[in-house]
C-alpha cells in the first residue's frame, strides 16, 4: 500500500506542474559594452524540449512510474488507442540508384504485387550461388536483376518496382561500405514518376519497425518503464507521420528528421521486451495519433509545441520535476554574431525573448545595432550557433 500511495503522489506532483498559471513572454535585455569581444552562452538540455524528455523519462521510472504515468506527465489529455500496419523507411545511408543485398537461404527477388523469383533455389548455378545481388535502374520504368559471381552478371530485366525479402527473415543489405540487416522488404523505389533514380526504402511491420528503433534512441537498459514509454512514443510518433506527412513512397527517414533506426541490426533484446510489453499501444488525441515529440532533456522545463502551425493542449510548457538538468556552456565571438547579422552595424544590444512559462527556453534572440535591429529565431540562434538546445543566457564579455 506505501508502495502505490507513493507511486500515485508523484504522478499527482507530475500533473500538477503543467496546471501552472502561464507567464507572459519576456525580454532579457543585455547591454553590449564597447570593447566586448565574446558572448558566452550557459544553457542546459538536449534538443528541441517538446514533449517527453527521454532523460526525464528515465528518472521519474526511477521514482516508481509506470510508463503511463510517465506518458500522462508528458503529454497530458491524449487517449490510448491501437494501431499496426506496416511502415515504409527510407533508407538515407544507401546514396546510389542500386540495391545491393547479400544473397542467403530465402532470398526472393519479386515485381511489386508480380513474379517473384527464388533465388536461392535458381537452376543455374552460378546465380544460386552467388554471393550478393543487385536491382539497377534502366530507365523510368525498368530495372536489371544482376548477380555478383566473380564480377557481376545479369540475371534478367524487368518492367515495375523490384524488390527483395527472404521470407521474414533479415536481408543484409550493402550501402556505403556498410552492411546492415533489416526485417521486411527491400524495395528499389522511384522518388518520383517518370524518374530514372532509385531510393531504398525499407517496408517492414509497424512492431518490426519499433525493434530498429527503441534501442537507437534511448539505452536499451535503462529502467523498463523508462523504455516500454518510449516504445509508446515512438510508435506514436510513427503512426502520426504515416497519417499525416507520409512522402507516398516512403514514410520516415530513418535519422533525427523523424527517429533514428538501425534495422535489424539494431535490436536489443531489453528493448524488444519492451515493445512486445506495449504492443500496438499509441497515444491518441480527437481519435487519431498523437504528435509525441520526444528530446533527449529539456532542462527541466517543456515546451509547448505545434501540430501544422497550430498550439495542441497535449504539447505544454510548464517545469518538468523529472528532467536531470544537465547544464553547459559555450562560446562565440561577437564577430561571428556580427556575420550572423551584417545589417544590423555596431551591436549595442542583444534581448532573449523567451516562451511563456517555459524557463529560459528562447524563442527569438534580437540583435539591436547602430544600424537596424535583427530578430534571428531561437532554434534558428541554436543551428548557426552549435548549441545542444535554444533553452539558454547570455553574458558579454
């Protein structure tokens, strides 16, 4: 009883620190003396701050939430559905218009909803036994089917998408001077019609797609509910994207621009466990996925966020008791600001507007001159400047 009671008082604090009376934006005003040469910027967090810190995360698991404890802190109002399906990954590490995969047992070769070819069964041997295959774009419309015995050799050519799978077994395919397995489909897909280009596009099961992705985002070992939440996260995340931003060929990139994936080579066993403990679980909101954002700390304070330019009341600003800050500084010369921005002459002056109730999180950073006054946006700051967020002060010297 002692055990649950304390379980339920920190979900209780969690929740009440996004019920906080919101404060206005305000206006940092830092006076740049004459002979200044240096900004030196003390910040704190790691990436964008919308939605669940996956720092913070970890820590509230070690208070004794449970991952839905920790989701409900994170993105308050949302619901709980389901969903499946398969998700279509572009694959960004395979730079050239071919498919290069390793041959093994069950490795087909078929036309996308056509012939398909067993390759590891093929009368002429050479093809069977051949250590790696191809598909090569021809033109708009048709592709090679090569096979790689001492040099490289055609096995036929063909009109439509070609793609390889092995009968739900990993496929390893060979990019960059790479070689990474995935599960699923490797699909050789136009990037648009009429195009004579290639893209790689990894099409694997929703849950499959989870495996290449939990462990590559947060350590696979830390506190079971800290992962089994970002298994809901990501597959939230996913379902959105695929909903709502799909690229028709293909829906997430497989880096930072949606979430990190590894494919098969990837996984983990903890976070497999994690994934199957939560499976087909997404957080929803109005009956449909959840945008849930995730960063790896927001230093101790969340940022409300936007679904197509528009505020949702699941994406908050407001303390986050569970975020481990963890501070750091840097610096830049006020020459470099001044490459940043010419037009505004000698810089006098440099305000830090910061979000409503959302700490020192920086939405605009303006440079007032003896010439004109510049606003350069928070995140916009953070890119030019190299920072590991826009949650962030200034001091000149």
């Amino acid at each position: 009883m002692i055990g649950l009671t304390r379980r339920a008082l920190l979900s209780l604090v969690a929740l009440l620190c996004l019920t906080l009376a919101p404060t206005p934006a305000q206006a940092a005003e830092i006076p740049v003396p004459a002979g200044a040469t240096t900004l030196t910027i003390a910040g704190q967090g790691h990436g964008h701050g919308h939605g669940m810190s996956q720092y913070g995360a970890a820590a509230a698991a070690r208070h004794g939430l449970r991952y839905r404890q920790i989701l409900r802190h994170y993105y308050p109002g949302t619901g709980w559905g389901r969903s499946g399906g398969r998700m279509k990954v572009l694959l960004t590490a395979d730079t050239t218009p071919d498919v290069v995969v390793v041959n093994r047992k069950g490795l087909r070769a078929h036309v996308a909803g056509g012939r398909t070819w067993k390759l590891w069964k093929l009368a002429r041997k050479a093809a069977r036994t051949a250590t790696r295959w191809r598909i090569v774009p021809l033109d708009a419309t048709r592709s090679a089917l090569d096979y790689r015995k001492r040099g490289w050799h055609r096995f036929t050519v063909v009109a439509g998408t070609l793609e390889f799978s092995a009968g739900g077994q990993p496929i390893t395919l060979v990019a960059g001077g790479r070689r990474t397995a995935y599960r699923g489909t490797l699909r050789a897909a136009s990037p648009a019609p009429g195009s004579i280009d290639r893209d790689t596009v990894n099409i694997v099961s929703l849950e499959a797609y989870l495996r290449g992705v939990v462990p590559r985002e947060v350590p696979a070992l830390w506190p079971t509910h800290a992962v089994r939440a970002q298994a809901v996260a990501a597959r939230s995340y996913a379902a959105y994207e695929r909903q709502y931003d799909s690229y028709g060929y293909f829906d997430v990139y497989d880096t930072t621009q949606d979430q990190v994936y590894g494919g098969r080579s990837a996984e983990h066993p903890a976070a497999t466990r994690a994934i199957r403990a939560t499976r087909g679980q997404v957080l929803t909101y109005a009956g449909a996925p959840a945008f849930t954002q995730f960063s790896a700390s927001n230093g101790g304070w969340m940022l409300a966020g936007e679904v197509k330019e528009r505020p949702v009341p699941y994406l908050v600003s407001g303390p986050d008791r569970f975020d481990p800050v963890r501070r750091w500084s840097t610096s830049v010369t006020l020459a470099w600001l001044r490459s940043v921005a010419p037009s505004a002459g000698t810089i006098q002056g440099i305000d830090l507007v910061t979000y409503p109730n959302a700490g020192p999180w920086v939405d605009d950073v303006v440079v007032r001159g003896s010439k004109d006054t510049v606003t350069i946006d928070g995140e916009r700051f953070r890119s030019l400047a190299g920072l590991k967020s826009a949650s962030f002060r200034l001091t000149v010297s």
